[in-house]
C-alpha cells in the first residue's frame, strides 16, 4: 500500500516539507511511532489553526448572553407547563386562589365559561360551582388531576405560613431502610457490607437488637456511631439525601422526646434515609436511577467530539486534500492513528475529569475508554462511508444515538439483571454505587466494544485508500469494498478461502453486541411478542453476518460464481462462525442463560449429560455451515438470489433455535 | 431545488432523519412512561401490598391506608411479631404509629432495602401520610389561621398527557427545524468547499436563486414532518386543537432557523466552525427564549391542548415575522456577496 510513496511529491506544502527529517527513520516500531506523533500534532495544530477569532468571539458572545439569560430564569424554570390549562372559577371562590397561584392554570370567570354538546366540550378544561369540581373534555381529567396537586401545593403553602407548627404539622415520620435475606435463612452473611449501617440509624438500640434476627446487626451496634460517621463521610453520591434529611420541620425536631435527637443527622450513605422525624412530604423514594444520570455523563462529551472528528476526516477526503497525507512516509494505520490521537487522548481527558468531578474510580474511566474507542471508530468508519457533509451530519446522529441507546437502555436494568452487564456504563453505575465489579464483568462488559471498535477501524482502514477517499459512490457499495478490501488483505496473506472463515469469526462481536442490543430493547416487552422477535432477529444477524462478506466477495468478483466455490467457501464460513462463537460462550460465565429471552439469543446453557452435551456441541455447527452454504449459494448468483437465500437461511436457523429451546427448555 | 430534493432523497438521508427521530421519540417515552409508572402507583395494577401497622394509635393509619390503592394495611398489636413477619416477608413495611407530648403523630417507617420495589412503596406511603396529615389538620382546625382547603377526590386521570404536549409534541416539532437548518448548513458548505457554487454561476441562474432554492427546499422539510408527526399522535388518540396554526409555526421556525443556518455557512469558514456556530446558536436561540412572555415550547403545548392565549396568536404573528425579515436580510446579503470571493 504505502510503496509507491514519494516523499517529495507534496513538497510544496508546509506539512509535507516539516516532513522530510523523518526520512531518515522510516522503518521500525520507533519510526512508526514518531511518524504517527507527527500526523497528530498537525491534527492539533491545523484544528487550533483553523479555528479563527471572530468565530471564537461569536461563540462566547452567545454562550454569555444564554448563560446570562439562562441564569436569570433559572428560578422560574422552562414554564412548559404554563397556562396550559383552563378553568372556570369565580373570584370569590376558594379555589380561584389555587388556580391563580398555580403557573399551569389560566382562571376565567364562570360567566365567561361556554360549553358546548351537553357539557362535552368547551373552552374550559376545569369547571368550579358550588363546591363542585367537574372536568370537561378529552383532556378534562389531566388538568382535573393536575388541579388536584395544585390544591395540595396550595395547602402545603398556607400550612407553612401557620404560626402554631405543631397543628400545621400534625404527623411526623421516621423512615429507614432495612436489608432482609428473603427466603435464605443461612447465607446471606458475606453480603452484609456496609449498605447494613442503614439499620444501625436506627436510634433505638434495643428494638433492632430484638427485632433483627440477623446477629450481625448486633455486632454492628457499639460502633455504630462511628460507622455512621465514616459512612456520612465516605463521599458517595448522594446529593439527594441532604435535602431530604435537611428539609424536615428541624425547628419541631426539639419538641418530640424521642432521643433521636442525640444521634447527629449525619445523613446516611443511602438515598434519602430520613431518622430525623419529618412531615410526611419531605419523604422522598430513593431515585435509583442517580448514579446512571451521573454515569450518562460520560457519554455526553462523546457525542460532540465525534462531530469535529469525523469533520476532520471527511476534510481529507474533500478536493483530494488527503492526498498529500498519502504520499507522505507515513502509512495508512500511521495516519489514522495520529489524526485520530488527539481526539482520543482528548475523550480520555474528559473521562478523567468527569470521573474525578463526581466521584467515579479507576474503573469508571477503564468502562468509558471502550465507549469511547467505539465512538471515534464509528465515526471513523462513518466518515469514510459518507459521500457528503449532509450524510455525514445523518452518520454521526445515528451513531449517537445507537452507542447511545447501546450504553443507556441495559444500565437502566443494573441492578435488576445480569444483562445489564452488556453495557459498560452499567459498569460506572455499580462502579458510583460503590460495587466491586469482578474481572470477567469487565471483559464481558468491554471486550464486544474493544472488539467491535477493532473490527470497525479495520474497515474504514481498508478504504483508506485513493479509488475510494476521493469518489462517490453509495454507502452500501462502498461497504462491500470495505470488506472485499479485507477479503483481499486476508488471501494475500493466508488464501482466498481463508476470508470467509476469518471474517466470520470477525464479525461476532458485532453479532454478539447486536443480539445482546435485541435481547435488551425486548426484556421489557411480554415474553409472547418478545421471544418470536427476538428469534427471528438473532438469527438474522447471525445469517448476515455469515453470508455478506461472501456475497461481497462475488459481487466484486474475488471468487468464481460456481457452485463447489460457493459450498467451499459456505462451509469455510460456518465454521469460522461456530469457532468464533464457542468463544463467546464466555457469556455463560455471567449466567445469562438464565433469562428466557437470553436463551432465545444465545441457546440454552449446556446440560451437564455427556451425550446431549456433545449432540449441543455439534448440533451448532451442522446448522451454521448449512445455513451459511444456503447464503452463500444465493450470494454467488446475485442480489435478488442473496436476498431471497439470506430470509431462507434466517428461517431456517430460527426454526432449529426454536427446536432446541423447546427440546431442552 | 430539485435538484436538492433530489439529492437528499438519493442519499436516503431523509429516511434515516426520520428513523432518528421516531428512535428518539421512543427513547424519550419509554423513559417517561416507564418512570411515571414507577412514581405512580396506580399504573401498577393488581399490585397489592401489606404494611404491618403497630403502636397506640393505628386507627386514622389504617383508614387512610384502606383508601389508597395498592396498599392494604394490617394491624399487628405485637411490634415485634409486625418485625418478624417483614424479616420473612410477609409484610412489605412496618409502620409504628404514636402519639408525642404535642398530640401529633409520629410514625416510624420501616421499609424494605430492594431498589425499585421499595420506590414503589414509599411513594403509596407518603401519599397514606398526607392523607392521615390532611385529617389531622382539619381537626386542628381551630388552632390554625387557614383552614386547608379540601382535597378533590382523585380519579383515574392519564399521567401521560402532561408530557405528551409539554415535552413529546415540542420535541417532535422542533427537531425537523433544527435538522433542516443542519442540511442547509453541511449543503451550502459543501458547495463552498467542492468549488461546487462556480458551477451553479454559469447555470441561467442568480446566485439568489440557488439559495433561495435550498432555503425552500429544506425549510419545506419541516412543516411536512411536522404534520406526520401530527397525524401520527392524532392517531394515537392525542386530539391535537389547532393543527394549522402548529404547522405555521414549524414552517415560519424552519424558515427562521434555515436562514440563520444559510447565513452561517456562508459567513464561517469551514464546516466544523459553520456546524459550531450553528447548533451553539440554537442552543443559546432556546435558552434565550425563556425570557420571551412564552416559552417556544409552551406555544406548542398550547395550541396542540387547545388553550391558546392573545399572547399565543401575537407570538405566532411575531415568528412569522422574523421568519419574513430574516429571508428577506439573506437574500440583501447574498445579493451584495461576490461568489468568487467565496
């Protein structure tokens, strides 16, 4: 690739000239490396270049001006809500207060209220007379209930104002948070960390040591003072908390005799645990979802930095600007590793501060940087791919938004089900949460986004490369190219039959990322939709995987369309794909198999017979390389021909997950 | 502008704009709609849970517990009996109800550590509390200066609606806009930076009219997804009030937004700024229009409800205008602008 270079081709431009002291050390790994640190430093320097003052001006003209406003109204809120809702009242009503007061409610007197077909509708959505409360129309009773809140608020209000508090506030409460071992008398002992401290906030010693069974409870209790202090201390995130254990009526706090008083509110490690007596509005639930809005965070940054990478690499390929780079001594790899440096080390940067900012660990950063990898390489591939600006704008939305989803949806389900593993921010959540992760998780959690950046990088690498960067050509043809440009790559190095098995068992993680994004999107939907989906996607995914880079190598005319050649070639690739997937058996370890829809996705855990267990074993690979030679058959007689024998094989693999899951399901 | 129609729908880009747009919409609700159900009971159905009630004063308790839906309350005279049965599981919370030397109550709340089930819970609890608190007050009646007002009964009322007007339809609708004025910027740059717009000059037309062609064409983009989206929801089951005057104000947004975003791409120099300056200025453009009498947003929600004010209408005329004076500033622009210099 790199032999036809000519260092002094792009002699008159300023970068290709700095270039030529690095003649002298083109070979070797040291060679490689500075050439690399070269291309990312004018990376650097050409961004920071372009980017020219009036630009920076406007900018922080405009982040001033919305920070200025922003900050001004940051009181008032967004005010979506306001005047949303009508309703008809008479001044001198009680409630017409409530409604003025509340910002959703716009009052109008009852003589102005018109209603039309026998009450159904008008231009009131609440109606108040005679002490009455009516709604009216299709969204009559939103605002209805919404004017129900409002007079609570309304309430809460004039209590607060009450001089004689403890009439305003007549019932007062205590809540906390209590482990209990369902349904396993003996074990449960090891898991008693320090999350059980909540119990010891109980302030009256006596009645947790008679009511908890558990004797670590009792042991726990002498030092429960300074327990609860280190835990206070421990930095957790738990923002909420304060406010909920500060919001309490404190003033009333000295009158009850309770010698809760004694132990100081020092606010334990858990979601608003409340030992300081309250009303009963400061109870707030615990908002399990705090440390996935933290973890979230890690993603944002993402989001835009991938936009001025792929604008970088997208520059290259406008008016052939990437070939100079081209021609210089550097390679390809060497190029795309040095423009893609800075951007890297730049979303490394921000996952460090973030993680520092609210209270992550190592862990959180080692669970971003694969997020991280997977963005830029998307969007590398992504840039490569488009054929204009307007593509690219598409290219990078949608991988926003799948990554995204990818990262988001399953750490939803973190604390509910092993499959939330799939997605490292699940990782950052357990990592705030304060959670120990075992290695294994993190391999599982990463290793399809390492895996799947890898693969992704390899492909845009394979178009790297002057017939492509410089053309138009659709999306779709230029991943065929992208592929047959690794199905090349491959058969100069081992053989031409050597890629369908190769690339078969490349393309698993994806495979495994994009069954493991199935599952996820269906566990919440019922099992009787979900199931049948989920087969058929599986199995699609896994059929595509197999048969498109065959059907790329005939489409641009790597293998002969004959039909040993197709069987060969089908069956090279079934095998590299059951190789490849026995691999990803890794995923027993985390005991998916036990979810109903894992097992739709991935096939039933092994039994422990030793006949079944072979029959299991073998049972895969006749249907791979059946369904793979189905695909590949189709895939050498053309498009339409691929397409019919792609649904065929798809079918049929469904069909054969089906028997299996009901044979030994 | 055929030409940029055409080009857009080659590169299936609008089918991919729209996919984004219906993934994200459903992101968006199944967020709301799967934490509305966790912070509202009643979406929970057929979801009973027992709470233990002990102590002196369990009567009210008991009562209100009785009226909330999903809770049933059961009186333990033994504490530690109500503590055993939570340890097994029986009962799903202990409440300890007493009265202090000021006649007020004091419950002590003992729930379950078990994540989502335990939100759950709280939320009935507290909702069980203030009820009791609401009666008690009105017994304390003559010693507060107010008497609380009382609370209407509650209803089986979606919790749904409130965020489908409020942040779903706005979400819906400004996104075509933003997306619109996207494309004009990434087109009119590309043409910059390809040297394109030299070729456009021999055709039998004026530079104007190339960007009016693009400025329409992509403004138009708007209003059309807007009344899927429409379409959509009224089919859903979502009245929509004044569709008219909705598609009005994505249309005159879409021109607004567009030729700012024109204007952008032929001010900044390459794409990264251009796309910089553009989405930096929408953010800020949003930001800023919280200090508008209405929110862009709460516009939308009034007219979809069918709640609009005079300031509603006036604000409409308004965004017309601007649309109208912005067109017409682009068009002076680009008239005095020397292609060549581009």
């Amino acid at each position: 690739m790199t032999d036809g270079r000519d260092p002094d081709a792009g002699g008159a431009d300023g970068i290709a000239g700095s270039a030529r002291p690095a003649e002298a050390e083109t070979g070797g790994l040291r060679g490689r490396v500075t050439r690399t640190l070269r291309v990312a430093r004018w990376e650097v320097t050409r961004s920071v270049g372009t980017v020219d003052r009036k630009t920076i001006l406007v900018v922080l003209a405009m982040v001033t001006v919305a920070g200025v406003v922003g900050l001004a109204a940051v009181d008032e809120g967004l005010a979506l809500e306001s005047e949303l809702y009508v309703v008809g009242v008479d001044e001198d009503d009680p409630y017409h207060d409530v409604a003025v007061e509340s910002t959703a409610f716009r009052p109008i007197p009852l003589s102005d209220v018109e209603l039309e077909d026998g009450s159904e509708d008008g231009n009131v959505d609440v109606v108040i007379a005679d002490d009455r409360i009516g709604h009216v129309g299709t969204n009559g009773e939103a605002a209805y209930d919404a004017f129900r809140g409002a007079v609570e608020t309304y309430n809460e209000r004039r209590m607060a104002a009450e001089a004689d508090e403890t009439a305003a506030y007549p019932v007062l409460v205590t809540l906390e948070y209590q482990d209990r071992d369902l349904g396993d008398p003996v074990g449960g002992d090891d898991l008693v960390d320090d999350e059980e401290d909540s119990t010891d906030l109980e302030p009256e010693a006596d009645e947790t040591a008679t009511d908890d069974g558990a004797d670590d409870d009792a042991v726990d209790e002498d030092d429960s003072g300074t327990d609860d202090r280190e835990h206070g201390a421990d930095g957790e995130v738990d923002d909420g908390d304060g406010q909920a254990d500060g919001a309490g009526v404190d003033s009333t706090v000295d009158d009850t005799d309770d010698d809760e008083l004694a132990v100081p509110d020092v606010g334990g490690g858990h979601a608003a645990e409340q030992t300081a007596p309250g009303t009963p509005g400061t109870l707030s639930p615990p908002f399990p979802f705090q440390s996935l809005v933290l973890a979230f965070l890690f993603v944002v940054p993402m989001n835009f930095v991938i936009q001025a990478y792929g604008s970088t690499i997208m520059d290259e390929r406008i008016q052939r600007r990437g070939e100079l780079l081209l021609v210089s001594p550097a390679g390809r790899l060497e190029i795309v590793a040095g423009k893609t440096l800075p951007y890297l080390l730049g979303l490394v940067g921000i996952s460090v501060a973030i993680a520092l900012a609210i209270g992550g660990g190592l862990l959180s950063i080692g669970a971003a940087i694969p997020i991280a990898l997977a963005f830029l390489a998307a969007t590398f591939t992504g840039a490569m791919f488009a054929r204009s600006f307007k593509e690219l704008t598409f290219v990078t939305v949608t991988i926003s938004v799948v990554l995204t989803t990818y990262a988001f949806v399953p750490a939803i389900f973190t604390d509910v089900t092993p499959i939330a593993l799939i997605s490292p921010l699940t990782l950052i959540v357990l990592d705030l949460q304060g959670d120990s992760v075992r290695l294994a998780e993190y391999l599982f959690s990463t290793g399809p986004l390492y895996f799947g950046a890898a693969v992704c990088t390899l492909q845009g690498l394979g178009v790297y490369r002057e017939e492509d960067m410089f053309t138009q050509k659709a999306i779709p043809s230029k991943a065929v190219d992208a592929i047959v440009s690794q199905i090349d790559a491959i058969s100069r190095r081992v053989h031409a039959y050597a890629s369908p098995f190769v690339l078969s068992a490349l393309f698993i993680p994806f495979v495994f990322a994009a069954q493991l994004l199935v599952v996820a999107v269906f566990f919440a939907v019922p099992e009787a939709i979900a199931l049948p989906v989920v087969f058929v996607l599986a199995a699609a995914i896994e059929e595509f995987a197999k048969s498109i880079h065959v059907y790329a190598g005939f489409a641009r005319s790597r293998f002969d369309a004959s039909l040993r050649v197709a069987t060969v070639l089908g069956v090279l690739s079934g095998l590299g794909f059951f190789l490849g997937e026995k691999l990803t058996h890794a995923v027993q370890f985390v005991g998916l198999p036990e979810l109903t829809v894992g097992v739709a996705a991935f096939g039933p855990a092994l039994s422990s017979e030793p006949l079944v267990l072979a029959a299991l074993f073998l049972a895969p690979l006749v249907l791979h390389v059946v369904t793979a030679v189905v695909g590949a058959l189709g895939a050498a007689r053309g498009r339409t021909s691929y397409a019919v024998a792609f649904v065929l094989a798809t079918l049929i693999h469904a069909a054969y997950n089906l028997g299996v899951v009901s044979l030994v399901g | 502008m055929r030409r940029e129609l055409r080009s857009l729908r080659s590169e299936k880009t609008i089918v991919l704009a729209i996919a984004i747009q219906l993934f994200i919409a459903a992101f968006s609700s199944f967020l709301v709609v799967g934490l509305v159900t966790m912070y509202d009971p009643s979406g929970v159905d057929g979801h009973e849970m027992e709470v233990a009630l002990t102590g002196e004063d369990t009567a009210e308790l008991l009562a209100a517990a009785d009226r909330q839906d999903g809770l049933t309350a059961v009186s333990y005279e033994d504490r530690s009996q109500a503590h055993a049965d939570f340890d097994t599981g029986q009962v799903a919370a202990v409440l300890d109800a007493n009265r202090d030397g000021d006649d007020r109550l004091v419950v002590r709340t003992t729930v379950p550590d078990e994540g989502l089930a335990t939100t759950v819970l709280v939320v009935q609890l507290r909702e069980t509390l203030e009820a009791v608190e609401h009666q008690e007050r009105l017994e304390n009646e003559d010693r507060l200066a107010e008497t609380p007002l009382p609370i209407p009964e509650a209803i089986d009322a979606s919790p749904y609606v409130g965020f489908t007007y409020t942040i779903l339809l706005p979400l819906l609708l400004f996104l075509p806009v933003f997306l619109s004025g996207s494309i004009l910027v990434d087109s009119l740059v590309e043409e910059r930076q390809r040297g394109t717009l030299e070729l456009l000059r021999v055709a039998p037309l004026s530079f104007v009219d190339v960007v009016d062609a693009k400025l329409l064409a992509t403004a138009a983009l708007a209003p059309i997804q807007a009344i899927a989206w429409l379409a959509l929801l009224a089919f859903n089951g979502t009245a929509i009030a004044n569709p008219l005057a909705l598609v009005a104000f994505v249309f005159a947004l879409a021109l607004l937004v567009v030729a700012v975003g024109a204007g952008t791409a032929l001010a900044a120099p390459d794409r990264r700024q251009a796309q910089l300056l553009y989405s930096i200025g929408i953010v800020a453009a949003l930001v800023v229009s919280v200090g508008l009498p209405e929110h862009p947003a709460n516009t939308v929600a009034k007219f979809a409800i069918g709640n609009p004010t005079s300031t509603t209408w006036l604000l409409l005329a308004l965004y017309c205008l601007l649309a109208a004076v912005a067109v017409s500033l682009l068009r002076r622009g680009v008239r005095r602008l020397e292609p060549e210099s581009l």
